[in-house]
C-alpha cells in the first residue's frame, strides 16, 4: 500500500508540482522580503525622483533572480543536512522530488539573468554588488554555518547588501546614505536570526548547524547578544537622518521601533522561553517594515 506523502519521481511532477517546487527552492517569501529592502534603497536614492513604475519592476525581478538563485544553491549544498529537520525535510532537492543538477541549472540560469538586468539597465556597479553578494552567500556563509557561529555575522554581509544593491542602482555611486540603510538591515539580522535559531535550535542541532553566539544553545548569552545588538540599532537607526535622506518623522518612528525591538530581547533574557524569542522573530519582522516604509513616507 502506497503513502500519500511518498516522493513522487522527477520526471512525473506534474507542472503545479514543479511550480510549487520552484517557490520552495527560491524561498519565496524571504526573497519578497529581500528584493523588498532593495527597492526600498533604491527610492530613498537622492537621484531617484520621479518613481518609474518600469524601473522599480525590473529591479523587483533582477533582484528576485539573483536572491532566488542564492537560496536554490543553498538548498542544493545543504540537502543532506536539510532532510534531517522537520522544518526542511519536504524542500524540493532534500525530499528527492528535484536533482540537484536541475537545481543547479535553475540557479545558473537565474542567477545570471538577474546580474544581466542589473548591468544592462542599472549599472555595473549594482551589478557587481549582486554578483558578490550571491557569491558570498552560497559560498561562504552556508559552509561556515557548520563550522562556526560566526557565520552569523559572515552572513549579515549578504543579508544587508541588497541594500546597497538598490541603492547604487538609484543613486549610481555608493555614498553615507547606503551605507546608512545598509547598517540598519546589518545589525538588524542579529536578533531577527538568533531568535530564529532560538526557536528551531534543536532542528539546527540535529543538523549540525551552530548558529547561536553561545556553544551551549539557547543561553542568557545568547539573550544578551541579542539586546546587545538591538541596543546598537538605535545609533544606527538615525544614520539615515544625518545623511540627509529622510526628516523627523522618521527618526521618531526608528527610535520607537528601537526601543520596542530591546523590550523583546530584555523579554527574552528574562522569560528564556521559546515564546520569547517567537515574539523577537516576528517583532523584528514588524520593526523592519515600519523603519523601511517610514523612512519612505518622510522622502514623499
């Protein structure tokens, strides 16, 4: 008797499976999440005043090739560890339903067609970004998270640049407004991806996956770290201002959404609970959204 939830071959996947399996390997949600931090620095890019609709699109889409390229070689490089934990088991590599030569196909192809779209109707310099931001993802930080958790901050790097993508895209030249919105996404990922590793340490372990600024797991260090790190957002968080990009009503807004993001992680050090560190997960999901649409709605 067979089970419903046996792989089904490769060659019979019908096309709403393979579809399905390509919004899997390209992490479709955390890409929409990435792509949208890019376009974001790309309107908030002094030379960028009138909004071309067209524009913005063809940056959503560079941007959603090289990103959903770098989450496929990272489901391709990871797929042994991935079928070991619940949360990734059923991704498409790891469960068997695609070969890792498809994979690969998928993220060459991707992958070279976003850098394409960058150069061609941007410049070489959001184009050059993408290339090492995809590069330094796939390649540097998903090894190393098996090695060490200062892969963490190895990480954080590819997790910003898109950032500085948009930004050069809009304003041609990298200036102390990019890095600005770049600081705030960088130091942002901390607590945003310990309490994630919080959440799941025990999948992460099974894995071999060290994650955690602890080696002991889910500890007051790690707690620590992460109000640490969301104490250095509020000096960053008012970079953007100095910089000329954006007013008071922003800085206000940044300095709440501040103070909110350390409330959490104080709340986590003094709970330890799993239900903590969930409500850092999703805060710091909130908090990137309403920094990122005031920091618009102050340019407008």
């Amino acid at each position: 008797m067979q089970h419903n939830d046996q792989v089904q071959p490769v060659n019979t996947r019908s096309i709403g499976t393979r579809l399905r399996d390509y919004m899997l390997l390209v992490k479709f949600s955390l890409t929409i999440m990435v792509v949208f931090s890019a376009v974001v620095s790309y309107l908030l890019a002094p030379k960028v005043v009138d909004y071309d609709v067209v524009m913005i699109c063809i940056l959503f889409l560079a941007g959603f090739l090289v990103t959903g390229s770098a989450n496929t070689i990272n489901q391709i490089v990871e797929k042994d560890t991935d079928a070991l934990m619940k949360r990734t088991s059923k991704r498409p590599v790891a469960s068997g339903r695609m070969t890792p030569t498809e994979g690969w196909i998928f993220a060459v192809v991707c992958g070279i067609a976003g850098i394409f779209l960058m150069g061609f109707y941007f410049n070489l310099l959001s184009a050059a970004l993408s290339l090492f931001s995809l590069f330094l993802y796939a390649f540097i930080y998903t090894p190393l998270k098996k090695v060490n958790s200062i892969s963490v901050l190895v990480g954080a790097f590819p997790g910003a640049l898109p950032c500085l993508i948009g930004y050069a895209a809009g304003n041609d030249v990298i200036d102390f407004g990019g890095w600005a919105i770049f600081g705030i996404q960088f130091f942002w990922q901390f607590p945003h991806f310990w309490a994630i590793a919080w959440i799941a340490h025990k999948d992460y372990e099974t894995a071999g996956f060290k994650l955690l600024p602890s080696e002991k797991g889910p500890t007051k260090y790690s707690a620590v770290q992460s109000i640490i790190y969301s104490v250095l957002l509020i000096p960053v968080g008012v970079l953007p201002y100095f910089a000329g990009l954006t007013g008071w009503l922003s800085l206000m807004i940044i300095l709440a959404a501040n103070l909110a993001m350390i409330y959490l992680s104080i709340r986590l050090y003094r709970d330890m609970e799993v239900k903590a560190a969930r409500k850092v997960m999703f805060g710091s999901y909130i908090y990137l959204l309403v920094v990122f649409f005031a920091l618009l709605a102050d340019k407008l």
